[in-house]
C-alpha cells in the first residue's frame, strides 16, 4: 500500500499555485510511485475566496490561520509560498510543530536569519527542502555530471545571467517583490538566487569551487514608479544586481540578475569554462545543453571540434519519468516538477532532500555579502 503525504501549501500565489500544479501531476509523470502526495489544506488569508481557491487548486481543505494548519496532526509538510519577510516566522512554528518543510526562495531576507534557521533545524529528524526549480532540468543536471566526471577540467571562469523585462515599465504597478519592506530585497533576492543556486549547483559541493569573495553593485532604473497603493512611489530596491566573484580556486566571474532589460522573457543562462572543456545552458532553450570537448582537433576545416548540442530535453533516469515522453520538449514547469518529485521522495525515504535548507542558507550568505559590498563599496569575503 502506498504512503500518504499530506501537505500543506501556505499562500495561492503565483508559486502557490505551482507547487499545487506541480504535486498534482507527480502520478503523472512517475510510474510505480511507492507515495502519493494530497493535497489535504490550502493556507490563505482571504476569506471571501478561501473555500473556491481551494476546491480551484484541488485541496480537500483551506484554513486561514497558520497556527491552525500547523497544529493538524494529519498535515506532513508545510509548503512556504509567502513573501520572503515572513519565511522565518513560518519555519520557527514549523519546525516546532514537528513539520517537515519546503520553502520557495530565498530562505530568509538576511544571513543571521538564515544561520538561525540552521541552528533550529540542527539535530532533527524532519526534512527541510528549498524551491530551486532549475536545478531539476535534465539538461541542468547533465551539466552537473560533466563538472562532476572532470570534463571541464579545472574551473576558470564563468557567467550566470538571469533577465527579465517585467520591471521596464515604470507605468506598471509595482509588486510585494518591488518592496524591500515586504522582500527584504530585490531582484537580488528573486531572479539572481536562482542564478547564484544554478552556478552552485552546476559546479557541485567541492570545496575548491566554493565562492571566496563577491564584490556588488546594485542599480535602480526607475526611481519613481506606481506603488502597489495606485500612487507614486520610490523604488527601494535593486531592480539590477550585478557581482563579480571569485571562487576559492582562483576561478572569477559575473554574476547579473534584471527586471529592467527590455527585449527579454525569462532568460536564465549558465556559461562554464574549464582548462579542458566549456558549458552552455539557456533556460530559453532547455531542451540542450552546449558542451565544448577540447580534447577535438580543430583541423583540418575545424575537425570535430565545437559545441555540441546534447539532447536533453525529458531524457530523467527512466523507468520513473514517464511523462512527457524522453523526446518531447521540455517546459518551465517540468523543472518544478522533478523538485517536487525530488523532495518528496526524500520525505519518504528519509532523506536530506536536495537542494536543502543548507543550499538555501548558502545563497542567502553569498547574496548578504553582495549587498554588504554594494553598500560599503568593497570587496566582501564570503567565507
């Protein structure tokens, strides 16, 4: 008989929303689950379309006190889709309550939230996943294996890039993730925390390609735009974050992340290059993976020697992933899809999911040490 998880997702937002999707497809997309996920209670605080939003998303329940979600004993996880100023909050009573945990990102909107976060989890039994949905394409993790196997050598330099021109117009009303007093940050914390975790994830846990030193510089293109309210506002946080880092290993590179690039979509892209081979990946073009393999001659008339186009597309470890098909394309929501397939699956087995909370803290600490340069104007040493 399959084991029933039960969860809880908190919020119906955007993210809330995909996660829901995303859970509600898992008996989908892998065959022979030895779990189920339900859907059993969606946390909102808007009462006059709590009961709808649920039965919309597929819940069994609502409930719009959090307290009350967490006291259910029937509730396995809590699913966090709420804006980054109450993560902590919300992971302190969670953890408390004995709950597993998934959390979008960012973890928390500072460092010593973060490592506090840590020190709560610190011995317990429960598992504690981040949200980083772009480490779950096939294409990603088959760039992770090439790093992993040595392909490319020793790490020299690389650029991760995530854009968007969803803040090109200042005639737009601005957002919860426009506010620092709400998001704790800006575009730092919402596009570039993916890039930061794509680069980390890509490169893997050794220690030599670890970040050493960051130096931040944050821009703002539109003082003054609508607020939230319909009124003139001024814009408080970074609309772009660009950083210059250097890994322990010597490695230096870019990191950017913007809502203010016209022209753009979701363009998240990852450049690696080694002392024997290079990486490409656009999420605009998930599908491939760019490897250049240097060990091929370039003569005569370039010989073999080039990027190649690997096939990624839904080529997951078979005989779990069933659907889509290995050879059709490969979507923005599939990556969100093997996360959840990903953590669940450690819930069941017991697991320290991945990318964890200690993935999430990682990149909370890097992103405080770019805006600790950005406001001092200086190279900061991450640690």
């Amino acid at each position: 008989m399959k084991k029933t998880i039960s969860v809880a997702v908190v919020g119906k937002g955007s993210m809330g929303r995909t996660h829901s999707a995303s859970v509600a497809l898992l008996k989908y997309c892998y065959k022979d689950l030895p779990f189920e996920v339900k859907l059993h209670t969606l946390v909102t605080r808007n009462e006059s379309t709590a009961e709808k939003d649920a039965d919309a998303l597929g819940f069994e329940n609502f409930c719009l006190d959090y307290d009350e979600c967490l006291a259910d004993p029937d509730i396995d996880v809590v699913d966090i889709c709420t804006p980054n100023n109450v993560h902590y909050e919300m992971i302190e009573k969670a953890v408390k309550a004995g709950k597993h945990i998934l959390c979008e990102k960012p973890l928390a909107v500072s460092a010593e939230q973060a490592d506090r976060i840590m020190q709560l989890i610190d011995g317990r039994k429960e598992c504690y996943g981040m949200v980083f949905n772009n480490r779950h394409l096939a294409s990603v993790i088959r760039a992770k294996e090439l790093v992993a196997e040595g392909r490319l050598g020793r790490i020299l330099s690389f650029r991760a890039v995530y854009l968007h021109s969803s803040g090109t117009d200042p005639m737009k009303s601005a957002g919860w993730k426009q506010n620092r007093d709400v998001c704790g940050g800006g575009v730092l914390f919402d596009l570039g925390s993916h890039a930061i975790d794509l680069l980390c994830s890509v490169l893997g846990d050794n220690s030599e390609n670890r970040f050493d030193t960051v130096f931040g510089m944050s821009q703002i293109g539109f003082e003054k735009r609508i607020g939230m309210d319909g009124k003139e506002w001024e814009t408080n946080a970074d609309e772009a974050f660009y950083i210059t880092a250097r890994l322990k290993n010597g490695a230096c590179g870019t990191i950017e992340a913007s809502k203010i690039c016209v022209g753009t979509n979701d363009d998240l892209s990852l450049e690696v290059y080694g002392t024997d081979g290079a990486l490409r990946f656009s999420l605009m073009d998930a599908n491939f993976l760019g490897f250049y393999d240097k060990k091929y001659t370039g003569i005569p008339h370039g010989g073999d020697r080039g990027f190649t186009k690997i096939e990624c597309v839904n080529r997951y470890d078979m005989p779990e992933a069933v659907f889509p098909g290995m050879r059709a394309p490969v979507g923005w929501l599939r990556g969100h899809v093997h996360s959840m397939y990903s953590f669940y699956k450690a819930v069941y087995e017991g697991k320290t999911p991945s990318p964890s909370f200690a993935d999430g803290a990682y990149v909370n600490k890097i992103m405080q040490a770019a805006y600790d340069s950005d406001r001092d104007k200086k190279t900061v040493y991450v640690g």
